[in-house]
DNA sequence: CTGTAAATGCAAATCATTCGCAGTTGCAGG
DNA sequence: CCTGCAACTGCGAATGATTTGCATTTACAG
C-alpha cells in the first residue's frame, strides 16, 4: 500500500537542492528528522529510523547527520548533557529555554534581544558569527503555595543531583 | 624556602568557608585554579598541578574538580569543543567571546542584555535559573584590505573544517 | 596511638562518537 | 539494459574524555 515512489520528505527535498546523494537510509533519516518536532539526540535517530526500517546501523546515522550538518540541511544542537542533539534547520535563528522541571525545550526568538547581542559583540571589536544561548528556568508559578510545592521539589531535585552527578 | 604552612589560596580559603575537607592535592588543585585566569580543561589543571607536585593523578583532578564544581567553588565551562573548561566562580555572572581566528576566550558582562533576557524567560512564563550565552566572532577588522585577508582565512578554514569535521 | 571513614592511584570500564575495511549500491556513460 | 567504480553501508574495533572498582594510603577524632 506504500506508493513505490514515496513522496519526499522536506529535508530529502532539500538535501535533492543542494546535490546532496542520496541513498535509502539518507532518506529514511530525513524523513525522521522531518518529522520530528523535537530535538532527538542521535540514538534517538536511530531508534525512530530502526522503527521503520530495520536495515539501518548507528555508524549511519552518525556519518548521515553529520554530512546533513556540514550540508547545512540540520543543526546540531548542544544542551550540556553530553549528547549531541539535531533538529532541522529553519530560515530564523532561535534560542531554547529549557525546563528544569521536565528537561522540554521551549524555542523562542527575539529581534531586540539579537540586536543587542550583536552591539555587545560590535562593542568588544568583534563582527558576530555565532550566538549560542540557551535559558535555564522553572515554570514561574501562579499560587504562593505552589511556590512553596516547587521549592521543595527543587531542592530534592538538586540534592540529588548533588549525589549522583553526571546528569544523563 | 617555601614556608611549611605556605599561605592558602583563594579557592582553598573558600573551599575551607564551605566546610570541604581539604587534602594535598586538593590544595594544590586549589591552588592552580587559584592562579589561572584562562578556562583550562582538566588536563591543563592536570598538568600545571604536576608541574608543581607531581604526586597527583588525573582521576584526583577529575574526582575534585567535580567536587569544587558541586560545591560552587568553580565552574564548569563547554566551548563545544568537547571537553569540559573549568573557573574559579566569581559572583558575577558574565559571558564569552569567543575569537574564531585564535580560539581566545572575552569574557564580558552587560546589565542591560542580562535584563532583557530576563523579561524574555518571564515573558515565556519562566522564572530565569541560569544563563549559557556565548558569542562567536572574529574580530572586525580595521581596514578593507584586512578584511579581505580575513575573508580568504576564513573561507581556508571552513573549507578545511567542512574537510575534516570534528574541531579540536 | 589507633581505628575508621574518606581520599588517592592505577587500571579497567563507560559513553558518545569515529574509523578501517570488506562487501554493497547508486548511477554516469555506454 | 549492462558495466565500473566511486561512494555508501554495516560491523566491530579504535578513540578520547570521563568515571569507577579496588586495594592502599591518609587524615584525624577519640
């Protein structure tokens, strides 16, 4: 019932723009990468991509995301946890804020606030090539009392963290 | 010469305000990071440490450089360039720069940038817990002629980079 | 001075990622 | 539709940074 002739993902689409060769499980993981909507690490990847097509190994997606990176097809993202994390790319520059309560990734962006990034870089002697930022917050509550719940919960949360280190 | 009770770092002082138990090593690693201005990675403590005593090894410098790092003493630093970076905490929270022609490391602060991110994080209905921001840049240059010597390196370097991936 | 918990050194183990190599495939040119 | 070869793939072994197990040493309270 699949059409022989699948319809091409976006990012195949692109790759197909910019000469990128491409091979069936380059497609396949362009298609993963398509779809999803979050910011899966490399594993990941593989997982999704072993669902629908088991013919796949992890040296591939590997070398795949790393070739659709340098092909500037999809970014590879970094939030500290020692993994590298891929999303694709989209025309605008944008930032992630993440959520320290449930590890989600919120993206956002802001003209004044790249505005401002580049005079500080300008102001130093330094013409922008790269921003990186990434905001660490919790969810600001609504009530004193859940306030006080989230506090509490920080606070074993971080004396945890204290104990066994090396955040996965 | 050297006095026995030789007069303890800042860090060790520190260290010693927080109640960490302090040893040899962990002085001597206090020390060193005591008395570096740069971001060095655990195999520069490493090695300035030896340098000094060399009755230390590298799991010890791991063990306490996460010590001092989940005691606030230090902070750890991720250039992307794989491997972590490490300075003394001082109160201030500040940013880098990072000099794409020498791998130099600006550190800068800026209130005004700082509030404005602030309100972004609020705006998003976050409460701001940490920030990561680094800029990348190359440093303007001064005349059209540099600039188009910078142009020419830069194209080199990212040709080559593109080449053989994984920075250094 | 002694006992014990904590710290250290060493080497082996992990983890994410890359690489070597032999076998397979995509596809330009016939 | 065939051919040939460069490019691609899978596998497992190699890397590089960091952590850990364990036997030994050390700090220091009693």
């Amino acid at each position: 019932m699949v059409p022989n002739k699948h319809d091409p993902s976006r990012l195949e689409r692109i790759c197909q723009a910019k000469g990128v060769k491409m091979t069936g499980q380059r497609r396949l993981i362009a298609r993963v990468l398509s779809d999803s909507e979050d910011h899966p690490d490399v594993e990941q990847v593989y997982r999704r991509a072993f669902a629908i097509d088991s013919e796949i190994s992890m040296a591939t997606v590997y070398r795949t995301v790393r070739l659709f990176e340098t092909a500037g097809v999809i970014e590879r993202r970094d939030f500290g946890d020692g993994r590298a994390r891929y999303e694709a790319a989209r025309g605008d520059h944008h930032h992630h804020l993440i959520d320290l309560d449930n590890g989600k990734v919120i993206e956002f962006r802001n003209a004044e606030l790249e505005g401002l990034i580049e005079a500080v870089a300008l102001e130093l002697g330094y013409r922008l090539e790269g921003i990186r930022l990434e905001l660490y917050g919790m969810s600001a509550p609504r009530s004193a009392e859940e306030a006080h719940t989230r506090t509490k919960q920080l606070q074993a949360r971080l004396a945890q963290a204290v104990r066994d280190r090396r955040p996965r």
